[in-house]
C-alpha cells in the first residue's frame, strides 16, 4: 500500500531518513509529504518511531479531478470497504489549492457521498450509523490533483504522552527532536539546552539517545481499525520495547531561569522515563559553562517578538558569543525568528535551515565546533585543508573553536603589549615610595594595535577598552581581550580577581554613559595624603579621575579660608581637597543622589564631617540661578561633562554651547579676585573667552595633566580670575 508521512516545512529529510531508518524508502511529492510503499505493519511501526513526523497516513488513490462527476467516480473506485467497517466513523476534512474544484465544503460532500454509496454496496446495508471506529477522510486537491488519504495516526504525532501539563509557549516535541537529530550530538557527548523551559529538547534528546520509541506510551487511531489488526499492534510495540538502550553515558542538561518551567520539566522526564537521563538547573544563560568537552548547545531563546522584550532579547543574543566562547570545544544550534540573529552575535552561521515553529518562520543557525579528535589550533598555526584520516596523537588535525579562537595577529599584539607595560611599570617603579603616588596611568593606547588605558589603582588594575574597528568577531574579541587582560595582570603581578574590564563606546548623538553593572566591587585608596572609595565594577570611570591629580592639589593650595564651591561635583573628590586646604566651607552640587551619596562618603572618610559642607541636589545652571545674592563664593570647581540628557532636566547639557551662559552665571556669585578652575575634557572645545564677562583667563593646561598620562590632551583647564 501506499503510506505518507507528513511533516512541517523544512523537515522532509529528516523524516525520509527515519523511514530509511525503518527500512522504507521515500520520496517527496509535495512540500510536507514524503511518499513510501510498506505493508499493513508499517502504519504501527511509522507512528510509534517517527520523531519528526505529524502525521502517517494510507493514501487510497490520486487521480485528476476538473469536475464534480470525475471527482464522484473516482472516489467510489477506490477500496473504502477495507478501511471503514459498517459502523465506521468517517469524517471528510478537505482542502484545493490552485484547482477547478475549489469549493472546499463541496469537495467534501461529494468525497462523502461517494464512499457512502460504495459502503452501502460493499458492506450490503442501506444505514451507516457511524458509530463504529473513527476512519478521518482528506480530500486534498493541488492543481486538479485529488489525492484522497485516511489518517491513521489520530491526535498528531508530537503528542507523545508525556507532556500532560504544558506550560508557556511550548516547543513542539517533533521540531525539537529534529533540532537534534540535526546536530551533531551523539549519547556519549554532553548536551546543554540553556533555555529548556518545559524540557522539551532534552527529553527528546534522552530518547533519541536511548533508541526510545516516542510513541510507544500513546494510542494511535488506527489502533481501532479491523484492517489494523491488535497482533500488529503488539508485535510492533514489542519491537520497541527491546529495542530500547539502558541509561545514557552522561546526563543531558537543562537550564532556565523560570523555576515553574523546571518544575514541569522534570515532571515530563518523570512521565517518558528519561528522569535519570536529564539533570534540570535553575541558571541564568550568562552561567552556562562544562568542563567536558566536544558537547553541543541546542536551544530555543526567546524571539522577542512582544514589544516589551525585544530589547532584552537583542542583549541576550549579543552576549551569546562572550558565553558560547568558553565551550571552545562544543557545536552550538540556536533556533530563533530574529532577522538580525547573525549581526547581534558577530558572525555567520556555518548552516541554516528555515523551520517553522507552530506559524513562527524561523532560522535553526548552526555554529559547528570541532570534531572530537581534533585539536585546537594555537593562534599561530595554520588549518590544513586536509588532515590525515588517522593522524597520531601529536599530529590531530587542528579546529577554530565555533565561537572566538585567537587570530595569528593576537600572540604579536600581546607580545607588544607586555613589552610596552613592562618598560611604564619599570619606569613608575618608584612613584609609591618617592612620590607617594600609587594611583597612576601605566599604558595609554600607546601600541595602535592594542587600544587599552591601564590604570593601577593600588593593588588593582582597571582596564578600558576604547571601541575601535577591527576584524575580529565578537567572540574572537572577547578572546583577544582576555589575552591582553590576562597579559596585563602577568606583567604588573596582579591576580585576576583583581583586574576590571570596562569597555568605553564611541558617544554618538546623544547617548551618553550609564551603569555599567551592579556588583558593588569597591576600594579604598589613598592619593594626596587623602582617602578615597572607587567602584572599580560598576561605572565605566572608578569615581577617581586620576588625570586631575595636579589640579586637585591646585584647589587644595588655594582653598584655605575659602567659601569653595564644586559644580558637576561627581564623587566630590575635589570637595575632599578643599576641606583638605582649610576651606571656610564647601558646596558639591550634582544631579545625582548616587554621586551625593558618594562624596559625604568620602568627605566622612577623611574626617570632614562637622562644619558648612553642604551637598545640593541640582543640576548646575538651575542652582546657579536660584541665587539672588552676589559674592558668595571665593574659589570655584567647574568640570563639566561634555553633554547630559537626564530626563531630570528639560534641556540636555552641552558644554560648548551652554558653557558660556553657566560661567557668566558663576562669575556674579563670585568674590572680587575669586578664582574659578574651569576643566573639559572635550577635544573640539574652544573657550569662548570673548563672551564671558571681565575675567582674567589663563590656560593651565599644560602644568595640570599628570607626567604618566601620555595622551597631553586628555583634558583642558583654565584658570580665570574674576575682576568683580
């Protein structure tokens, strides 16, 4: 007999190789329908073996049909009385694409009419009661061809049996098994599913690798049929049974973040029998990691097709290759409908295949990791494009890893690298003991190749990345930054726990820098004889500008009696100077109640906690404006930063346009001889002296950037004197 299976798009060969499997050939005659020739025997064994498959069903005849007559013949040819007993139920379903006949609800009433006739006569009965064995009947016509078929299956094929709770947008348990049958994992290979919700890929997974039959614990339509007879049904499920391997090799492992979904999921394992195959954590995806090697990632994040989560979604597939990378040796499968997948993560898939996901077109991207037996190549070694079918153990074909890897540039660039730290670190040696300076700049971008700025701040070192092109992708960056990274703390003897990464983005329009992370890694550190608490963890800067180290020391020597005044104040290191020098009194003015909150901390540490020190909530022109009284200040801070948008203000902050008008609004609460340390570390800015009121200006520029900092421009400064 003729038997079809059918499948969603995309999963046709997958399908044709589990028939192969069975020991039937197929072909494809429609998208979805994979055609195969078996005996009676076959309907039990295709529903309870295939994975991938919606549907089997007996296909009775296709012919040509452009008329409601033909249609009628036809169907009354075929062998309906050896299907559908006297009694039987028969539905007729129905459907025509691109036909003559297309009317659907009339194909179906005449494909009704016809097999009530041949019944009638077949059978020798005038009543069909229907209440006999369900036999559902499709009429199904594609260009005027009527392919007339009889589902065998019932309830379709991902129905497996165990999954008798569902949980949030479950996957289907036939695209999950053929996620993994088209991976590379094997039952003696690890497996992860870092986002396994309700389990489905890694019970799926457990069953491929045990050889368990998805349908033996379920009941199939065909299962009522005479022509199906119980014997059949027996034999082929026996088959099965033996068929069955024990335990696998290494536990299959499942992570989610939703504790309700890992309750079902282990539930569900319970119910196929895999509960000792499958071992459910509850993980963020940022933990993910294995020591075991040559093992595969499958999983199906989430798409962010909602409004609300699709910026969410886009920042967990860019930190997918900063977490995929440290499997170096694993295959990793992703399934998502995201169009920009590839360009949020960096690189090219090595294959993909459309699927679909209930009515979600997706893309099942495949990154392929080494084989096992092969090694991973070093930086400098060259791939061959052929290797030795049984190479020795020294002579293994070499492999990149799928995500990162180190191109032949990197062990250069570090080489470079350690020379240049090595020579600053031998040159600073003394700084600490001589000068009592032990937060300093060791290297500044000083090879092109390697744009980093190391600061030692003590015992810790804090690293920036500043955005550059390169050719690297995402991951290999990553690779490459740990290298330099773990170049830097071997050079200057500082353990990794001690070493901070941040990257510094290119501001564009007007973005500006935010919180970087919330790990509260804090220190003390001293500078000037003073103490201080810096954030090495969770701001791009630490809450320390060492590049004002001398000007700081300018406003403590100047500040003895002084009503000082710190706007933009920051952390309030400059208030902490002040107070130093013997300030009359000190005003921090920020927008921020964190940067506040900070500097009465740093104020506190070193003693000044009695006296007028007073910290203003505002941003800078607002509190400049609220003064009606002249002559309130003597010696003034203005570092402001080149723009703000905070959504505290109406107006965003930009320090060439505004700079002018907050100055000229300073200058009047000024005292006669008054002196403002005005600072930017804008490189396009122009003072424009010629607009500010009667003032001395002075550019100190030179005398205020510290000797260890390379880059002469990091900032401008200016000392202007008001004439009152």
């Amino acid at each position: 007999m003729d038997l079809l299976a059918t499948s969603t798009f995309g999963l046709e060969a997958i399908v044709a190789r589990e028939l192969e499997a069975l020991g039937y050939t197929s072909k494809t005659v429609q998208p979805g329908r994979m055609l195969f020739e078996a005996d009676v025997g076959a309907i039990a064994r295709a529903n309870l073996w295939l994975r991938a498959a919606d549907r089997v069903l007996v296909r009775l005849g296709a012919f040509e049909a452009t008329d409601f007559g033909q249609l009628f013949d036809q169907t009354y040819a075929l062998p309906w009385e050896e299907w559908i007993p006297a009694d039987g139920e028969f539905p007729v379903k129905g459907r025509s694409i691109k036909s003559q006949l297309s009317s659907v609800p009339a194909c179906q009433k005449i494909v009704k009419k016809a097999i009530v006739e041949k019944l009638r006569a077949a059978h020798g009965v005038q009543e069909l009661a229907e209440t006999g064995p369900r036999v559902t009947v499709e009429v199904a016509l594609l260009k005027d061809l009527a392919t007339l078929v009889i589902d065998t299956t019932g309830p379709g094929l991902h129905k497996r049996g165990y999954r008798k709770l569902a949980g949030r947008a479950p996957l289907k348990e036939t695209l999950a098994a053929a996620m993994v049958m088209l991976s590379f994992w094997r039952p003696e290979r690890p497996l992860i599913d870092p986002f396994c919700g309700t389990g489905t890929i890694p019970i799926e997974a457990a069953m491929i690798g045990r050889n368990m039959a998805p349908g033996l614990n379920r009941e199939f339509a065909a299962e009522a049929w005479p022509r199906v007879t119980g014997e059949i049904w027996e034999a082929a499920r026996e088959e099965a049974r033996q068929a069955a391997l024990p335990g696998l090799p290494t536990r299959i492992i499942g992570t989610d973040v939703d504790g309700e979904a890992l309750s079902l999921a282990r539930y569900h394992a319970q119910q196929a029998g895999v509960a000792e195959d499958v071992h459910f954590q509850r993980h963020d995806f940022a933990q993910i990691t294995s020591s075991r090697q040559f093992g595969c990632v499958i999983g199906n994040p989430p798409y962010g097709q909602r409004m609300g989560e699709r910026d969410e979604v886009q920042e967990l597939y860019r930190a997918m290759p900063d977490v995929l990378r440290r499997l170096k040796t694993w295959s990793h499968y992703i399934l998502t409908s995201h169009p920009n997948f590839e360009a949020l993560v960096g690189q090219k898939a090595d294959r993909r295949r459309k699927l679909y996901n209930g009515r979600i077109e997706c893309t099942y991207f495949q990154f392929h990791g080494p084989e096992p037996g092969t090694r991973l190549a070093e930086a400098d070694e060259a791939i061959p494009e052929a290797a030795p079918d049984e190479p020795a153990d020294d002579e293994r074909p070499l492999a990149r890893p799928a995500f990162g890897g180190l191109l032949p540039a990197s062990r250069r660039q570090a080489e470079e690298f350690r020379n240049r730290l090595t020579k600053r670190a031998r040159h600073l040696r003394r700084w600490p003991s001589r000068r009592g300076i032990t937060c300093y700049r060791l290297y500044e971008r000083d090879v092109p190749e390697v744009p980093l700025v190391v600061d030692r701040y003590e015992d810790y070192l804090h690293v920036t990345e500043y955005e550059r092109p390169h050719e690297r992708s995402a991951a290999e960056h990553a690779d490459w930054l740990d290298l330099m990274v773990r170049t830097a703390g071997e050079v200057l003897d500082v353990p990794p726990e001690k070493v901070f990464t941040k990257l510094r983005l290119r501001q564009r329009g007007s973005t500006q820098y935010e919180r970087y992370a919330d790990d509260e890694r804090t220190a003390l550190v001293s500078e000037g004889g003073l103490r201080f608490r810096i954030n090495l963890s969770d701001y791009v800067d630490t809450g320390l500008f060492l590049d004002h180290r001398i000007t700081r020391s300018m406003v403590r020597d100047e500040a003895k009696g002084k009503r000082f005044l710190n706007l933009f104040a920051y952390t309030g290191a400059f208030t902490v100077y002040a107070a130093a020098g013997g300030a009359a009194s000190t005003t921090s003015v920020d927008l921020s109640n964190t940067y506040l909150d900070w500097a009465r901390k740093n104020m506190t540490l070193n003693d000044f906690r009695d006296g007028p020190h007073h910290f203003v909530r505002n941003d800078a022109m607002s509190f400049l404006e609220s003064h009606a009284v002249a002559a309130t200040y003597d010696l003034a801070l203005v570092d402001p930063p080149t723009f703000s948008n905070s959504k505290r203000t109406e107006q965003f902050w930009d320090v060439q346009r505004d700079h002018v008008a907050l100055l000229n609004r300073l200058f009047k609460l000024m005292s006669p001889g008054g002196v403002v340390f005005f600072s930017t570390n804008f490189r396009r800015f122009k003072l424009a002296e010629e607009q500010l009121a009667a003032a001395t200006i002075q550019e100190i520029s030179r005398q205020t950037v510290p000797e260890d900092f390379r880059n002469r421009r990091i900032h401008r400064c200016w000392r202007i004197v008001c004439q009152g």
